[in-house]
C-alpha cells in the first residue's frame, strides 16, 4: 500500500512531464509539492515563532497496563494509557524523539495540526516509518493553539494504547475559566479481547456484521436512518468492544477530576477511538462548548454532545457541589458508557452504570456551531471543487473513495493560494468522520472551523478550505478500519 502511494505520486509527475520540460521535472506545473520540496520549508519559516523550544522523549513499547482492576498488555507511549500529555504555546516549536520498542514500524501523526507536511507522520507519503529500536526527531513550529493529540499512523496501531493529548496554549487567550482537565475517550480491546490486526484481518476477511444494517426500512423514512434517536443512523460501527474508557480506566475504577464548587471547569474532550463515536455529559451540568477541533466557536449551552471518532471539544462547565458522572456512551453500541467522576466534595461517587439526565437533553449540532471572529474562513469563491465519493464494497471487506481504495486512489490535486471545495457524497449507511491532515477547513452550515466531521448516512457535505500548506496530506474516515480497508486517499498539492 505504501509503495503504491508513491507509484502514484510517480504518475502524477510523469503526467506533468509530457507537458513539461525534462530539466523542470520536479517544479514543472502539476508535479507533486514533496514533503521535501523547498516550499514545505518556507511555509515553516513563515509560520509565527515564539523563539521557544519545547523538547520531549516518547518511547513507544509494548507494556502492562492497569485499566482499573484490570491489567492488559498493550502498546503504549511511556508505559502509561493515555500517554504523557504534551504542553505547548502556539508558536513554540516541539522537538520530539520518538523511540521504537515495538515489534513493528511505527510514526507519530500529530492530529489537527496544520505543521509542516514532513512531520506529519504518514509513512509512505510524508516519511518513512520508524523501524523497531530505531527513532526519528520530529520538529515543527505549532502553527494553532487548540486541544490536539496524537496518534501512531500506521495499519490499526490507533486501537491500542498509543495516544496521547497535544494540548496548544495561547498566552493571548482572555479565558474565562479557572481549571482544566483533559478527557480522553476510547474504545478498548487490546488485551481484553481480540487484538486490533486480528479485527482487521476479520473485518478484511468477512466484512461487517450486517445484523445491525439500517437497510431497505431505513431507506424509506427519507434520512437514511438518521433520527432525532439516532443522528449519526443506525449503524454506527462494525466493532463490539468489551470496555470503554475515559483516560485509560474502566468505569469500575474511574478518574477522578477535582474541583472547587463554583469553579468554571475546561474540559478538552478528544475521541480517540477507533470504531466509536461517544455521546458525552456530564451528571447536573450543562456544558458551554467553547472550541471545536481546537477553534474557537461562539460559546453556546447544550446538554450533551456526540463526538464522532478524532473530533475534539472544548466545554466549560461551572462545577457543582457533590460527586457528579461524567459519562461517555457508545453511540448505538450495546454497550457499558465510559465514566469519569467530577467531585467537589466528599460523598458518595455516582454508579459504574450512571445514566444523567442530560444525556437526553438538548444535543449539540453542527448548525448549533458558528466559528468565532478571529478564525472564520472570510467568504470566497472556490478555485477548485473536488468530489470524495464514500462508498462501501464487498460487504464491508473494502472501503472506497472515488471508486478506489488507498493505493489504488487518484491524488486529488490542489494550488498552493487556491480556495478549495471539497464535497463528500456518502453512499453507504454508514457515517464516516472524514478527517484532512494540515487544514482546518470551514464546515457548513456556518463555517465551523474543524479537521473532522461526521459525514451522515446517504449526506452530501461541502467544505471549504484554503489551501496554505503545501505537501502531500492524507484524506480519511477516522473510523481506523474503514481507513485501513481502503477510505483514504491524498489531497495533493501540485505546482
Ligand atoms: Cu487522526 Cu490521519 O489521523
Ligand atoms: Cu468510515
């Protein structure tokens, strides 16, 4: 798969050749910008620096892991899941050696940030991978601040305990909070039950379990499934997980996040999961979402939220006085909801199997998100449209955009300067979070500023990006498996 994404970056350039001149070759119009084309380097330069260097280690390794009561073996970065979260200023620039101890090749991606494109950890396109008891030094200007994290980028490794929060400060932020905590969510199986490849190799084999199908009945209520009950459709993954987990810990043994009553309490929530999306509340609080993939959005008060797999928010809450749940529940999955405890005070903490209210109260949605002042994209005609059509093919053994699987896909071209429409058509019953490395771009209908969004069952959703940061940069459903069974393919930038 890897080779074949870079057969096909060959065509692209022996396209431009014939139309070119042989000396030009590299920087003839349409040949491929590489991730180390002399106009990576510049946009780094250009990038704001805070002339501050951050250094860190990360040490990739299998290891034991206590879930709560529960140990596992796993793969995680610096023995612990999640790993060590990483602090930054926008404009810093982060250095960090990554150091394989795993049995297989691996990267970091550095999810949402739009950094310079031979960081962004994407073997076979931006880099190679890091082979075992080697390591590589990332290095890049962070470009936004915001709640990142990341991830390894190779086959199903994001299914185990590889994950880590990124988290971008700004020193110019008025915040209006005083405390903070960061809330990692995930489905969970490594050690538990089936390894990730052995999934994959299942899914690859068999295809999805079409038990939990919407089909034809769904079809004919209009929405292809989605339902004030069910806003993401009725199938929402392909994978049963025995456990979900908030930072790591099983229910029965939770994390606990302190506060003082009164407090006004920032949460940074990021779904790390591979096959779920979660829906999120927190017992007697309503959540003021201030940031979504790290942007800031106009506040607005909802109840609860749904994050679909590597999205992100931001919600302040003003904490109450007690013990309160924290819960995060498998959207359409059988399943038990992952919890975390708020608590203020002593008394007694809520139920492993806590239900709050809100979770039925008023639900956050796209049209609730409006981007604040300072990022919206400013209004323009697009230079460019490009078409993601999502389909899936052989029962869900292979997952396609534009016909294609990842290997066999067209590199879809862009400009540097351009305004680009990118309009993704699913044809399948499923959602796909459809993820863009490098860009933020602004999503309908008014323009929120995200890297992730959940493309519904049988939608067609444009949005709109500036394309600012030359590179080679993947394009995929952050669902890990449809990704590895083919939804991916490149965003391309041409000159
Ligand atoms: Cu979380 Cu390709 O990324
Ligand atoms: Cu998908």
């Amino acid at each position: 798969m890897t080779r074949r994404g870079f057969l096909r970056l060959g065509a692209v350039s022996a396209v431009a050749v014939v139309g070119g001149t042989t000396t030009a070759r590299l920087f003839s119009p349409g040949a491929p910008v590489a991730p180390t084309d002399p106009a990576v380097a510049a946009a780094e330069a250009a990038r704001h620096h805070s002339g501050r260097l951050v250094r860190r280690e990360l040490r990739a390794a299998p290891t034991n892991v206590d879930l709560g009561g529960k140990v596992v073996r796993t793969w995680a970065y610096d023995g612990s899941v999640p790993g060590p979260p990483i602090r930054v200023s926008v404009g810093d620039e982060l250095r960090v050696r990554l150091s394989n101890a795993l049995p297989e090749p691996t990267t970091v991606h550095w999810h949402g940030l739009a950094l310079r494109n031979d960081m962004d950890g994407v073997p076979g396109l931006t880099m190679p991978a890091v082979e075992p008891g080697q390591h590589v030094d990332y290095s890049f200007v962070v470009p936004h601040a915001g709640t990142y994290w990341l991830h390894p980028h190779v086959g199903v490794q994001l299914d185990t305990g590889l994950q880590a929060a990124l988290i971008v400060e700004d020193p110019q932020e008025r915040a209006d909070y005083d405390d903070e905590a960061v809330l990692i969510l995930d489905d969970w199986t490594d050690g538990l039950a089936d390894a990730p490849a052995e999934i994959l190799a299942r899914l690859g084999r068999q295809g999805m379990d079409m038990s939990g199908m919407g089909g034809m009945e769904d079809m004919e209520m209009g929405a292809a499934g989605v339902s004030p009950e069910q806003p993401l459709g009725s199938d929402t993954g392909d994978v049963t997980y025995p456990a979900h987990l908030i930072n790591g810990r099983l229910p029965r043994a939770p994390v606990t996040v302190e506060a003082r009553p009164g407090r006004r309490l920032r949460l940074r929530l990021v779904n790390a999961a591979a096959d779920t999306a979660y829906r999120f509340a927190v017992g007697g609080h309503r959540l003021t979402v201030t940031h979504a993939d790290g942007f800031p959005v106009r506040p607005v008060e909802v109840e609860t939220l749904l994050l679909g797999m590597g999205e992100r928010y931001d919600v302040v809450i003003t904490a109450g006085d007690g013990a309160f749940p924290i819960v995060a529940v498998p959207e359409g999955k059988q399943a038990p909801s992952a919890l975390a405890v708020l608590r203020t005070a002593s008394g007694r903490s809520p139920a492993a199997d806590a239900r709050p209210a809100e979770l039925d109260g008023r639900l956050l949605t796209y049209a609730d998100l409006r981007p604040s002042d300072v990022v919206a994209l400013p209004p323009r005609e697009p230079d460019r449209e490009l078409e993601l059509r999502l389909e899936m093919a052989d029962s869900g053994r292979r997952w396609l955009v534009n016909g294609a699987v990842y290997g066999e896909h067209d590199p879809l071209g862009v400009e540097a300067g351009e305004r680009v429409r990118v309009t993704m058509v699913n044809r399948s019953m499923m959602f796909h979070p459809m993820h863009v490395h490098g860009h933020t771009f602004a999503a309908p209908p008014h323009g929120v500023r995200k890297d992730t969004l959940n493309v519904l069952p049988m939608q067609t959703v444009s949005v709109d990006l500036h394309a600012d940061n030359p590179g080679q940069w993947l394009v995929h459903c952050h669902n890990i498996y449809h990704g590895e069974l083919g939804m991916m393919t490149v965003l391309s930038y041409v000159a």
